[in-house]
C-alpha cells in the first residue's frame, strides 16, 4: 500500500490550492478516502471524506463551503480542493485510508502554509 500527496506549497490568504494524493497496492475504488491536517503543536484532525463511488462527502465545520474533496478512480486519486485560505489552515496535509480490517494506511504528508 501507499499514498502519496502531493501540491502543497505557500499561498498567500484568500488563495487557492488543490492537494492530491495517488494511491496503488489496493483496490483504490472500494474505500472511501480521507483527508487530515496537523498544526504545529496541535493533534491531527479530520478535514474531509469521501466515499468509495464519490457519491457521499463529509468535511469539517472549519473547512464546509471552502474545501472540496473529490476522486478520480481511473486515476487512483483523491483530491483536495481548497479555496478561501486562511492562516489556520496551515497544516501538514496527509491522505489516509482504513482497510477492511480497520488498519489504517497514511501519506508522508504535503506542508500547506497560508501567509502573507
């Protein structure tokens, strides 16, 4: 198994940036996929998730209305749309996905830096 992200970089407040995260070693369309940040001296917390087909999505309250997940399965990636930046958006960004049995797989992660 393993996931990589990708597209992370330093944008200025109000931009835009869209994360990715390429996945191999399983069967990418049968799982949903998640998407988490860490700040600095913070825990890691979940932003969005998304269904195996992308017909159901979830996202934090922090993030709903400003970030989009979506994937594409001929792919094998899951992306993370994120617009309206702010500077608590600055995280390491990291894709994770729980197997059938309940083992968790993650990304090496992608700095997102929100700053003027």
């Amino acid at each position: 198994v393993r996931l990589v992200e990708s597209g992370g970089g330093l944008v200025q407040p109000g931009g835009s940036l869209r994360l990715s995260c390429t996945a191999s070693g399983f069967s990418f369309s049968a799982y949903a996929m998640s998407w988490y940040r860490q700040a600095p001296g913070k825990e890691r917390e979940l932003v969005a998730t998304i269904s195996g087909g992308g017909g159901s999505t979830d996202y934090a309250n922090s993030v709903q209305g400003r970030f989009t997940i979506s994937r594409d399965n001929a792919k094998n990636t899951v992306y993370l749309q994120m617009t309206s930046l702010r500077p608590e958006d600055t995280a390491i960004y990291y894709c994770k996905f729980r197997s059938a049995w309940s083992q968790d797989y993650w990304g090496q992660g992608t700095q997102v830096t929100v700053s003027s």
